[in-house]
C-alpha cells in the first residue's frame, strides 16, 4: 500500500506540473496575443495619425487658399470703391468749381451791370438836373432805391451761395474721412 500511495503522490504531483505547464503555456500565450494586438494597434494608430496629417495639411492649404481668394476680392472691392470714391469726389470738385465760377461770374456780371446802372443813373441825373436847373427827380430817386434793394438783394445772395460752397466743401471733405479704404498691406 505505501507503494500505492507514493505512486498516487508521484502521479498527483505529476499531474500538478502537467496542469501548471498548461497554465503557464496559455498565459504565455495570451501575453503574446496581446502583444500582437497592441503591436497591431499602434500601427493602426500611425497609420491613422498619418491620414490625419495629410488631411489636416489638406484643409490648411485650403483655408489659406480661401482666404487668399477673400483677400484677393477684398482689396478687388476696395479699389472698385475707392474708384467710386474718387469719381463721386472729382464730381462734388467739378460741381463746386462749376458754382464759383457761376458766381464769379454772375458776380462779375452784377458789378458790371452795377455798375453801369450807376454811370447810366448819374447822367441821367446829370442830364435831368440840367433842364430842371438841378431840382433831383422822382425817377432819379426811385432808380437809387432799386438800386439799393438790388446790391442787398445781390449781397444775401453772394453770402448763400458763399454759404453753400462751405458746406458742400466741409461735407465732401467728411465724406472723404469716412470713405477712405483701409491702408492694404502685402500678404505674408
């Protein structure tokens, strides 16, 4: 029986070893699957990682060219507005040059014509006083108080127009603050 027993021993301990071998066989089997898996993984990761990259590169190049375009139709419409800006400024120059002028003119024109009323006024002063042995006459009079009514009339009007020309200097000269395009710097 002692015989026995120590070949039950002998088996049970062998068997024992049989069953840590396996144990040990499948964990070192299972440490090597996850090796792989994690090898597999992280390839999978840089492959991933590069598509990313070469896609991320891709929508860089496209905002930048985008922008470039943005940019481009930008300074595109503020030249076309500063054109607009300009011929809009040569008009209210042109259209203020035209006013002084017409009023040089018409001032020129006045004077002359005032003139002329004065020399015509003081011969025919002249010549009524000589019949009338220099007794001044209703029409002499009446011509220097239209006179008069007409150099006033003639002076409010050359102050409004002044006035005007001011104004439309001083609103053309705002509207060229308020208009002028930003400076345009060069792309980088």
């Amino acid at each position: 029986m002692e015989v026995r027993k120590m070949m039950e021993q002998n088996l049970a301990v062998a068997t024992q070893k049989n069953v840590d071998m396996w144990a040990r066989k499948e964990m070192e089997e299972r440490f090597r699957i996850e090796d792989l898996e994690r090898e597999a993984k992280n390839v999978q990761l840089a492959r991933l990682h590069t598509e990313n990259r070469s896609l991320e590169t891709e929508v860089h190049q496209l905002m930048k060219k985008c922008q470039d375009e943005r940019e481009k139709d930008t300074a595109e419409g503020y030249k076309e507005l500063g054109y607009e800006v300009d011929d809009h400024i040569s008009d209210n120059i042109r259209r203020l040059d035209r006013l002084e002028i017409e009023q040089h003119t018409s001032k020129h024109h006045t004077d002359h014509l005032l003139n002329n009323i004065q020399q015509a006024g003081t011969s025919k002063q002249i010549s009524f006083q000589e019949p009338l042995d220099g007794y001044p006459t209703d029409e002499s009079n009446s011509s220097k108080v239209s006179f008069e009514r007409s150099r006033e009339t003639f002076d409010e009007k050359e102050m409004e127009l002044l006035n005007e020309v001011r104004r439309l200097r001083q609103r053309l000269a705002t509207e060229n603050r308020h208009k002028k395009p930003p400076p345009m710097f060069p792309n980088n």
